[in-house]
C-alpha cells in the first residue's frame, strides 16, 4: 500500500518527489491497457444493435440484446470485488481480457438471438471485472497526492479508447461484414491483456529478509467478506454512496441526450454523430489538468464545478432550435464531463479500506452503474409521458444535486476533499 499521508507529510511529503507515471507499473500495467480495451469495446457498441437486426432481430429485441452490456456489468460489478480480493488485481485483469476474448469471439460465431445476448452478457461482466481490477490496483500503488492526476488519465484514455474504436471499427466495415468488428474487439481484448501480463508488479522492497517477512505477514492477514466491508462502510456508502448514484446519473443520460434532441429537431443521423463527436473531443481534452487541479487543491475544486456545468448544459438542450445551437451546448456538455473526468475513481480510492477495497469499490461501482443505467431510463420515461423536454430537464437537476451532495459528504470522509480538510490532517 502506498505511504501513509500524514506519515509522508510529516517525513517533508516525499510523495511529491516519486515519478507520477512509472512505466511498468502504471503506463504498461494500466494505462496503455485500459487504452487497448477501449478501443475494442467503442468499436463493437454502435455495432450490436446492427448485427442483432441482421441476425432477425426487431428493433425492440436488438436494443435488449445491446442492453445486455450495462447489464453484465451491473451483475458482475460485486462479484469483481470478491474476485479480485481473492486472486489479486493483476490476475483479475489477466482473467477479464481472456474472458472478454471468449464473449466477443462468442459474438462474432454467434447463430442465435440468445447466443448473440449471452455473449454480450459475458462481454459486459469481463467489462467490470477488468474496469475494477485496473482501478484497485492503481489505487494501491499511487500515492494519495498523485492519485488525482493519475486516475483522471486512467478515465482519459479510456474516453480516447471509446472514442477511436468508432473510427477503426468504421474502417474495418468497409468489408460489409460486421463480424469483423467483434473479431477486432478479441483481438484488442488480447493485445490488452498480453500488455498486463508484460508488465511488472511494482518492487516496494529492498532486501530478501524483508520480502519474506513481509510475505509472510500477508499470508496471515485474513481478507474481510463482502458483508463485513458492507457492514462496516454502511454509514459512507449511505451518504457519500448519494453523489455516486447522482453523478452516474446524470453521465448516462448525458450519452444520450445529443442523439435523442438531434433526432427531435430532425437532423440527420450524420450531423448528429458529428455533434456528439465534438462533445467527445472536447470532453478527452481536459483530463490532466482535472486532475492536476484535484491534486493540488483537492477533489472538490473540480467534482463541484463539473456537475454544475454539465447540468446546466443539460438543462439548455431543451431550448435549442437547430445544428448550430445544439453544437455549442454540445461543447458545454463536453467542458463540463471533462472537468469531472476521473473524479469518482479518485474519490472511491480515497475513501477506500485497505482491508476489503476490491469489495468497497465492487459496491462503489455497483452505485454508479445504476446511476448510469437510470440516467438514460428518466429521459425516456420524460419521452414516453408526452415531453422529452421534461425528461431531460429532470436528469439536468441531478448535476446540481451530485454537486452539492458532495460539498455536503466528501469533506465528511476524505481528507482529500480540500485545502481546508488536507490542513487539518497534516498534509500541508
């Protein structure tokens, strides 16, 4: 586990002089990855639904089929704790990229609806394992007053991932044959985990009689249940566990609120895509220094703003009447998504246990999976009561609300939260 840091503090803060981005333990054993994973999973969504539909689907039944992802994910996402608790956060991923390459190879062969879903299924629950594991495991090996910069990167090139992997998948389509899209998603889910395998765990020791007594110390720590890290973080989860659904929230309907508002002013479907990708661009610009700024001034300077903003992009949707209006809340939208760009991982990886954290941050995610499922649900139930306009309005409150639930909790369980708190604890 990396420093305590009251004890860095009162030692003259060393952290601040440790390399912010190790190449074997964070660039090779996480980042580039995550990068690599991405990418197949960006290429193979716009491509489910498609393929389902081919295959004989109706429209109803390809989007449950495409559904199948957020729902493999919000299965697995406890499970995940459990599984990387017991073998480890490396072996965790390694395991998810295999696991990945069988569902999406699966997809590729499918010759069956009910093939075509389970597969999916699979994908979606390797999804959450691998997304888990990365995050566990960077959370042990960064130090607190770099975890802001690095997480908020992990979150980066994951948004380039997702948003290249289109493009790719796009080129590898010129063939006519969507298959090849799933075969291209099993390849970068094995490129992946190759690249976590290649990777290094990261030397903390100096001398053999302290690794073996070190070793032998962990051999005799025994790792909590699920239901004792459950019944031990119930008031944290409870109150911080808030934010989590709200922010999740509002970042699902926010992936479908261009596409929906594009469709009701009658823009074409390339105009749209156009759009959203200007969104996504300008979303993958601001990472590093959200996370800079989280780092150095604490989590709230950019967790507060973020929801703020994108709320209230959110909320002028609604009152834009073609391409051009719509383009520029777009980039508002982007602003502020980016602004809050790795601030709930950093924000899990503060608060998280030592003793149990696969299994904390399994629920952490659990909370903001069902955020970003309810999301999108609000806007269409707004859409299906007669006013897509309410519906979005209703999923805009929830940024505001995210940003003020957590100016009212985090300074509560994170000395992180801000100058004020960090000064308190000894940090500055």
């Amino acid at each position: 586990m990396p420093a305590d840091p009251r004890s860095a503090a009162a030692a003259g803060n060393p952290q601040r002089h440790m390399r912010l981005f190790p190449f074997h333990t964070v660039v090779l054993g996480a980042l580039i990855p995550a990068f690599i994973f991405s990418i197949g999973i960006g290429a193979m969504l716009p491509i489910i639904a498609p393929h389902a539909i081919q295959q004989g689907a109706t429209l109803a039944v390809a989007g449950v089929i495409a559904a199948m992802l957020p729902v493999g994910q919000i299965l697995a996402d406890i499970p995940a704790g459990a599984l990387a608790s017991r073998i480890g956060d490396r072996p965790a991923m390694l395991l998810a990229g295999g696991t990945a390459c069988l569902g999406l190879l699966g997809a590729a062969l499918a010759d069956s609806l009910i093939a075509l879903a389970l597969a999916i299924l699979l994908v979606g629950a390797a999804n959450a394992v691998f997304h888990l594991a990365r995050h566990s495991y960077l959370t042990e090996i960064t130090p607190p007053m770099h975890r802001a910069r690095v997480l908020s990167t992990l979150g980066g090139v994951h948004r380039i991932g997702q948003f290249v992997g289109p493009f790719i998948g796009a080129l590898v389509l010129q063939t006519g044959d969507l298959r090849l899209v799933f075969l291209l998603a099993t390849a970068t889910a094995a490129a992946a985990s190759v690249t976590v395998a290649l990777s290094r765990p990261e030397e903390r020791r100096r001398d053999s009689g302290q690794r073996r007594s070190d070793s032998e110390a962990e051999d005799t720590v025994v790792r909590p249940s699920l239901r004792t890290v459950l019944r031990d973080h119930r008031a944290l989860l409870l109150t911080l566990g808030v934010p989590v659904l709200l922010v999740g929230c509002i970042r699902g309907a926010r992936q479908q609120v261009i596409p929906l508002w594009g469709e009701h002013l009658g823009l074409d479907p390339a105009t749209i895509s156009i759009i959203y990708g200007i969104a996504g661009g300008i979303d993958m610009l601001l990472f590093y220094p959200a996370g800079k700024i989280m780092d150095h001034f604490g989590r709230l300077w950019m967790g507060v703003p973020a929801m703020v903003v994108l709320g209230l992009a959110m909320a002028l949707v609604p009152l834009t009447q073609g391409a051009a209006q719509l383009t520029w809340v777009a980039v508002a939208l982007g602003l502020g998504n980016g602004l809050g760009s790795g601030i709930m991982m950093t924000v899990a990886s503060d608060v998280a246990p030592s003793a149990g954290r696969p299994q904390f941050l399994g629920a952490w995610r659990l909370l903001q999976d069902l955020g970003i499922a309810a999301g999108p649900l609000i806007i269409a139930a707004g859409a299906a009561l007669g006013s897509l306009a309410a519906g979005i309005w209703v999923a805009a409150a929830m940024g505001p609300a995210a940003g003020a639930a957590l100016q009212r909790w985090l300074p509560r369980w994170s000395v992180h939260a801000n100058r004020t708190t960090r000064r308190r604890a000894g940090l500055l």
